[in-house]
C-alpha cells in the first residue's frame, strides 16, 4: 500500500509521530459545492501564463493561461506525485512514491518513467535545464542527472533523514532541507553539499530524543539569502550563505507551515494549515493574506511565483487559488 507523504518519518523518529502529523482536514463550509479532486502538493510556473500541479494518485494539470483553467494530463502512474518542475514549456520532471520519476519534453503531452537508483519516495525535484536536474528523497538522498533524465546517481547521502524540499537561486547556489532542521547547502551546482544545520541526538539509556524542528520547505532567494518553514510555526532565515541560520519570530500560530515562495523581486509568501501570510519588503514586514474561500479549515501545501507579485497555491482536495501583489486569494474551479 502506498505511504502517506505527510505520514513518512524516518525508522528513528516514530517516537515523534504525534508529533508531526500534518494533515489536519476541517469541517466543510455549510452549503459549499464544490467537485472533489485528489490533494495537489506541487505547483511550478516556468513563464507566466503555462504551469503544472501534481499531486495524489498520479495527478498532473496543466495550464496556458495563467492558471484561469486548468486540464488533467496522463502521468501513467497512480503513485503520489510530491513534487514537480519545469526549465520551460516543454521540458520538466515529476518525482514521487516508489522511486517514481516522470520526464515529459513535450509540455506533458507524454510522460516518461525514467530510472531511478533508489525506490525510496522522492520529496521534491527542481530542473535547472533541460539536462541537469536534482531530486530530494528520503534517508538524506540527492539525486542528480546531467543528460535529461538518460542516467540518475545518487549524488549525495547521509544519515536517515527524510529531506523534503530543494531550491536554487542560480545554476550554482542551492539548499535543501528536511527532518530535525537538517539543511545541506551547495555552491558548485550541486557537485557536493555540506551539511549546516540540523540536530537529532537519542538518551538511549532513557530513551529521550531531541531534535530540531521538522522543516517542510526552503526558498533560495540569492547566494547569502534563503528562508526555511516548518513544523509549529517554525521559520528560519540565512544572511550569510548558511553559516549561521536565525529563528524568525513572526506571532505566527503554531500550525504547520508547508511552503514558503519568493518572487525574486522583493514579495514573499509562506502558508500551511489554514494560514498565509506575505511579505512586500523582503521579510522585514508580514501580513495576513486573505483567503476567498476561506482557508482556515483546509491547507495549502505548495506555492509558486507565477511572475512578480503574483503565486499560485495548491493544496487539499486538489485546490488551486491565484493572487495579484497582495490582493485576495481567488480559487480556481476546474
């Protein structure tokens, strides 16, 4: 049977289960219509107008206009799709349960299984170009391709941690990040990573564990700057490339925070368990974004830059909604 994506935690760290369940699914609104589609945890934006979203049961949608309409695509596979990326309009991958990896060079009109090394589940993937391709996976896995897909190496592994979210500024500067705040960091293109950050430490005489906080994603904005979100609220930032990260203390609620977003010029974004909240000055300021429908008893699992000020947001039973430079949240019914 099929693992849960928001269920899976490392051999070491059942103990903290109760701890980091992160699916927290409300009541419906009263009266709300509205048809039923699969979780969508991935969405990604390679020009303005065409996207993709995967998620549950092999789900992939795809957009031209924006986001406005949305249209299913045939991945072959049912298995839980976690992450998705696109260098352009033809050329992107998906990554998922099982080892799976998708490559599609024709917008998604075919997908192709490709080999993976490891069948652990695969948590994120980012696409640099149409050749070179990286993949965050369980037990502190890296993959890497630098011919489209045609081979696949582990490029990098440590202890069992599960790392769950990859970004890069530049084709050289890039961060993932992962279970117990553990952060690896590259600045060769993803030729090598070290470790920054992270902490995981067993009493095994009492049986006490302690640890960092769980972190579900991370945003490299520049090669000095990135920002970390995760469990209970937590938010981290770096100024100094990694060597030293800080606690952000934003009031924030202590809900889970899945994604975290930069448009590059100045606008960040972060949300999870019914919360969002953006930034117009570069994290100095924060404020609550707003929701229409409501958020507050469902989730947002992924968000995007779609182009300057403007995200795209995915999340339970396959919701989408779009902004403008801070305005409402719109869903998109498809």
């Amino acid at each position: 049977m099929e693992a849960n994506i928001f269920d899976l935690v490392s051999r070491r760290s059942l103990a903290l289960v109760a701890a980091i369940l992160v699916l927290q699914i409300g009541p419906v609104h009263a009266g709300e219509q509205r048809r039923a589609h699969d979780d969508l945890l991935s969405v990604t934006f390679p020009t303005e107008t065409d996207g993709w979203a995967c998620g549950r049961y092999g789900t992939i949608l795809r957009t031209s206009d924006g986001g406005t309409t949305w249209s299913p695509q045939s991945s072959g596979t049912t298995f839980t799709l976690s992450g998705i990326s696109f260098t352009d309009t033809k050329n992107g991958w998906a990554a998922g349960n099982e080892g799976t990896i998708l490559h599609t060079s024709d917008g998604g009109e075919t997908w192709e299984k490709q080999d993976s090394p490891i069948d652990y589940f695969h948590m994120d993937v980012v696409a640099l170009n149409p050749e070179k391709c990286f993949i965050a996976s369980e037990r502190t896995n890296i993959l890497a391709t630098e011919d489209g897909g045609k081979t696949w190496e582990v490029r990098f592994e440590d202890e069992d941690y599960i790392l769950k979210s990859i970004s890069f500024c530049d084709d050289q500067h890039g961060w993932v990040a992962g279970e117990f705040g553990h952060t690896y960091h590259t600045r060769d293109g993803g030729a090598t990573w070290e470790k920054q950050a992270g902490l995981y430490e067993m009493d095994w005489d009492t049986g006490f564990i302690s640890g960092d906080n769980f972190l579900f994603d991370v945003v490299a904005i520049d090669p000095r700057t990135a920002w970390t979100v995760g469990i209970l609220g937590t938010v981290k930032r770096t100024t100094d490339g990694g060597e030293t990260w800080e606690v952000v203390s934003l009031d924030l609620p202590k809900v889970q925070l899945y994604s975290i977003a930069s448009d590059g010029a100045g606008m960040i974004v972060m949300g999870g368990n019914g919360l969002c909240v953006f930034s117009v000055d570069a994290g100095v300021t924060w404020e609550p974004a707003k929701f229409e429908p409501t958020i507050e008893y469902g989730w947002i699992y992924d968000l995007e830059a779609v182009s300057a000020g403007r995200f795209a947001a995915c999340g339970d039973e396959g919701a989408i909604f779009l902004n403008s430079s801070g305005s409402p949240w719109t869903r998109i019914e498809y």
